[in-house]
C-alpha cells in the first residue's frame, strides 16, 4: 500500500496491541541525514502510532558497516525518543540461527542479536535508495542487523557476504528473520553509489506492507532493480511444491 507522505499516519496492525515488545530497524548506518538514512521525523510517527494502542517496550536497532558505535549517529539524527531503548548490534548478544529453507540459496546459518527473537513484532523502516544501480529497500535494510565481524575478514562493511553473492544473502536473510512490516519512506528517492550521497529525486510517498509486497510495489512502480526479490520468489516457489 503507498500513501501520500504528507498525509501518512501510522495505524499500528491489532497485533501490535499485544506486543510485549516491538523492534523497529531504520537505516541508520551513517550520520548523514534523509534521504540516506531514515528520518527522525517517520520513526516518531512509527513510535506514535505505537503508543496510541500499546505501552510495549519499543526498541531501536541497528550496526555500522565500519563496526565502531552506532549510538553516535543516533544522537547526530536525533533520535532521541522517551521511554525507546536505543540499541547497537555490536553490543548485543549474538546467536547462530538456522534458515528455515530446505535448502538454502547461500548461507544456512545466520548470527543475529538475540534481541530480535525476544521481540514480538519486528518493522523495518527504510530510506528510498537505490546504491551502484540495485534497490536498498525493506528487505536489503536487514543487512546491518548481521554483526560486521562475523562476516568481514577485512573488517570493513559485510565483505564476506558480497563476496558469496548478496542477492542470494538477503533472500536466505529474509527467510530467516521473517520481519513483520516493511515501510518505505519514499518522500524522496536517493540514487547513489555509495548510499550516501548522490541524485535526490521527489516522490511523495511512503509504501508499508509485507516487506516482500512492498519491495515489489516499489521496484515496479519506480522502475528499480531488485534481484533478491526474484531469488525469494525462486525459494518460495519451491517450497509450495514440497
């Protein structure tokens, strides 16, 4: 579903009421602000729409693809929310996962923070990008929820992971961590090389959804390559034969 991005308010889903605990993942990797990370403004929006049906504990997460402290950049993106825990993936508790698939397109194992499987209702929140030519959506936002040194030998971004084919990565990632809604903030879109900076186009709209359905609304709508979506569909389809 899109909406227009002046007129969106957040209407939590019934289950959010009985949540314990929701855990909101931004694109918070760099300081750099809107349309490169995810605005102060949309998480408030989120948060609030949160607190109109529930008094759960809400909890913000993400890394950094250099692996020093993401608390920094929360506070230069002021995100500075009462009573929102603000996490950072290198400080958590991180546990070995397996992927669900029969057989995974790449890796059958995941490390995440143990946070994510003792929250009740998982969102990610996303930046409209598109970085050397591929969409960075709902689903390729999870990335940072993966702990840098376990997957980069160079200590540098998730070099290991790109190196194995990041496509096939984020669809085994998306079966893994099965998030419940995705949103897009698509006020603008962000073309770019390096994620940072780059061509700023207006588009006035946030999608939310299914992170699958919403990825795929988008990249269709606008036109942007998403190859993980076809290798999700791929898997998928081989699961509905089983």
């Amino acid at each position: 579903m899109k909406v227009d991005a002046s007129h969106f308010v957040f209407e939590a889903p019934p289950v959010v009421s009985r949540a314990r605990r929701i855990l909101i993942k931004p694109c918070a990797n760099s300081a750099v602000p809107y349309p490169a990370t995810t605005s102060r403004g949309m998480l408030a929006t989120i948060i609030s729409g949160i607190r109109r049906v529930s008094d759960a504990d809400i909890i913000i997460l993400d890394g950094t693809p250099d692996g020093e402290s993401v608390i920094p950049i929360y506070q230069k993106l002021a995100y500075d929310f009462p009573r929102v825990l603000m996490l950072d993936v290198k400080d958590c508790v991180w546990v070995e996962v397996d992927n669900p698939l029969p057989k995974s397109l790449l890796v059958p194992t995941f490390w995440i923070p143990n946070v994510i499987l003792s929250s009740d209702y998982l969102i990610s929140v996303s930046p409209l990008k598109v970085v050397s030519g591929q969409g960075c959506l709902s689903i390729m936002n999870l990335l940072s929820l993966l702990p840098m040194k376990k997957y980069s030998e160079i200590g540098v971004g998730w070099q290991d992971l790109y190196m194995l084919g990041i496509d096939k990565v984020i669809a085994d990632l998306f079966f893994t961590l099965p998030f419940d809604l995705g949103i897009i903030e698509g006020q603008q879109k962000l073309t770019s090389v390096d994620g940072n900076k780059g061509i700023v186009e207006n588009v006035g709209k946030v999608f939310i959804g299914d992170p699958f359905q919403v990825d795929r609304e988008v990249s269709e709508a606008l036109g942007i390559r998403t190859d993980y979506l076809d290798l999700i569909r791929l898997a998928e389809s081989g699961l509905d034969t089983m």
